[in-house]
C-alpha cells in the first residue's frame, strides 16, 4: 500500500511540472539596401566600374539574377552575391560621359522569404574622359601659320607637341613636353604649371558654355568657355571642340584654344589684341599618335 502511495505521488509531481516552450518569433523585417557603389549621384566614375549593392540582411542568393539586378540603358553583365553584397560586372567597358540607371527589383527576398518593400533605383554618370590625353609618346602634330594681316600669310611651320616623359609632383603623375611644359588631367579638367610655379586649372572639362574662370595666374589670365561643340575642320578630319577664349587682365593678350575631348589641341589661335583684334598666328592639327 505504502509503494502504491508513493507511486502515485510522483505521477502528481510530474504531472505538475512546467514543460511550455517560449514560442518561436516568425522573421517579417524586409531586407534594406543600405548602401551603394558607385553611390546615387556620382560623377566621374570609372568605365572600368563594378556596380554593387550591400544589404541590411543575408539575401536568398537565388532571387539575384540578371532579372532582378539591372543596368540602363542595358549592358551586359554578370550578377554575383556574397557577404550581403550584390556585384554586377559588366561585360565591357562602360560608354563615357554617360548616366547609367541601376535597379533591384522587389522580387529580391531575404532568407525567410521577405520581399524588398519596393524597387531600389540609384543613378551614376561615367567620366567624359580627358580633354587631352596624356601618355608617354603621345604626338600632336600642327601646321603652324603667321600672319602679317588677315588675309596674308608671312610664314607657314610646323611644330609637335610630344609627351616626353612623366614625373610625380607631391604624389600625382605630371606629363613634360619637350618643350619642357607640364600638364596633368584632373577630374576638373587639364591642369598645368605657370612659369611662376603655379598650378592652375587651363582647360576645364567638363563645362558648360559661358563659365568664366580665372587660370595662368602669372598674366591674370581669364579663360571663357565659348562653347562645348564647336565644329572645327582640319586637313585630317572634322572635330567637334570645346573653344576656350582667354584673355590677360590687361587685355594685352588674347589666345583662343579648341579643344576636342579625348583627343587634345586641334587649334590655337593667337590675336594681336589692338582694335580690331587680328590673328597673328594659327596652330591647325594635322597628324595625332596617341599611345
């Protein structure tokens, strides 16, 4: 009788015990880009570029594809994930001077199956390249013309503008002539080396026609961006330029420059500046290597 008593009270004792489990919270938090590269907005950036996305969570790697992860205007490519990141590599080289669209579709879950709350959209534009490039043996080659008046030539040259060697100044990669004129491009445009030992800004690209800036700070020059897409003819070709107008501060000098991008000085253009101005000497482009 006493192990029957004894039996059923440990059945009461087990009976009672507490066995609950907290109960499992489902996960409902949609994933988030948190970041982008090239970021919203960015200019300049690399035709080289791999354009990426980071995620606030792990993503369902099977939801990214070339579908979901796009490119405009459409370029070819590759979709890649990895540490809540997201990798298109383009096919090829991106086109300069151009504004691509990127987008990540909603279709793009994370892990429990939570959709993005919409499609993300982020912008960027490539760089223009350089308006004039620089190398090493890089030649440029001019049919060089004074002028006694405007309408009669005292004396017809030739002369080169070749790229002899390069050189770093504080840490970035200067070009020499051989005429022993420096030059760099920098985001902001061509860049050179006053006399005085200067650098200043020569030939801003991009710009837009009617921007004034101040440049050879040795004669105060002013630079004035005549247009953008000045259609100038040479004995090799026709090129669309950008014509800098720069003047001295005492109006004492007048040179113009035309400029077509990603191919250098097609022509300059000398003044004597006395009422009227008149031309004095022209540099026309007639042979061009670039390495």
């Amino acid at each position: 009788m006493r192990l029957l008593l004894l039996l059923l009270a440990l059945a009461l004792a087990c009976g009672c015990s507490d066995d609950k489990t907290s109960p499992v919270t489902p996960d409902t938090t949609p994933p988030q880009v948190t970041s982008t590269s090239p970021a919203d907005g960015d200019s300049s950036v690399s035709l080289s570029a791999v354009i990426r996305a980071n995620f606030s969570e792990e993503i369902d790697r099977w939801t990214l594809t070339s579908s979901s992860f796009t490119i405009l205007p459409a370029i070819s490519g590759s979709v890649a994930y990895g540490n809540r990141t997201a990798v298109f590599t383009p096919s090829a080289q991106l086109d300069l001077g151009t504004t691509y669209t990127a987008t990540i579709t909603d279709t793009v879950t994370d892990l429990a199956g939570n959709h993005l709350n919409s499609d993300v959209n982020w912008s960027f534009t490539t760089t223009f390249g350089d308006i004039m490039p620089l190398a090493v043996g890089n030649r440029w080659v001019y049919r060089v013309v004074t002028y006694e008046n405007p309408v009669y030539s005292l004396d017809t040259t030739y002369d080169t503008i070749l790229i002899v060697r390069d050189t770093a100044i504080q840490g970035e990669t200067w070009y020499i002539d051989g005429d022993g004129a420096l030059y760099a491009n920098r985001s902001s445009g061509l860049w050179r080396l006053s006399s005085g030992g200067q650098l200043y800004l020569f030939a801003k690209f991009p710009g837009t026609a009617g921007q004034v800036y101040n440049a050879d700070p040795d004669i105060s020059q002013t630079v004035n961006i005549q247009g953008t897409s000045v259609l100038i003819s040479t004995p090799i070709n026709f090129y669309f330029c950008y014509y800098y107008l720069t003047t001295s501060s005492d109006l004492t000098l007048r040179r113009d420059y035309y400029y077509a991008p990603r191919l250098g000085l097609v022509r300059f253009d000398r003044f004597l500046v006395e009422p009227p101005a008149t031309l004095k000497e022209q540099w026309l482009l007639i042979g061009i290597s670039l390495n």
